[in-house]
C-alpha cells in the first residue's frame, strides 16, 4: 500500500513541522497574530494549543499504523 504509507509519512513531516513551530512559539522566536478592528491582538497562545492538538491528532494517526514507513 504504497500511497498509505505516503500518507503516514506525510503525518509524520507535518507533525515535526508542527512541533517545530510550536517550539518557536514557546521560546517567543515567533508570534502570531491577527487584525480586528481594534488593531493587531496576538494569538500565539491559542495557536499554540491549537498546533498541540493537531499533534495529538497525528500522533493518534501514526500510532494506528506503526508498520507504514
């Protein structure tokens, strides 16, 4: 099942990449933000649990399929 296990391989670089702007987030090396009316508001915070969760996600995915890749 040559296309799955592209699937699952693409989990597993979207996870890192995930995982790796997270960590940017976390050490302030990259903000988030987003335009209301009012002005900028940053969101790093909630898009930081929003990337956590998503990683959760993937995590589930690769873990039910251990042997792709």
């Amino acid at each position: 099942m040559m296309a799955f296990d592209d699937l699952v391989a693409w989990c597993k670089e979207e996870r890192q990449q995930m995982q790796k702007q997270v960590e940017w987030m976390k050490s302030g090396k990259a903000k988030f933000s987003t335009l209301s009316p009012t002005g900028w508001v940053d969101t790093t915070l909630s898009d930081i649990a929003l990337h956590e969760q998503k990683i959760a996600e993937l995590d589930a995915l690769i873990a039910r399929h251990p042997e792709a890749n």
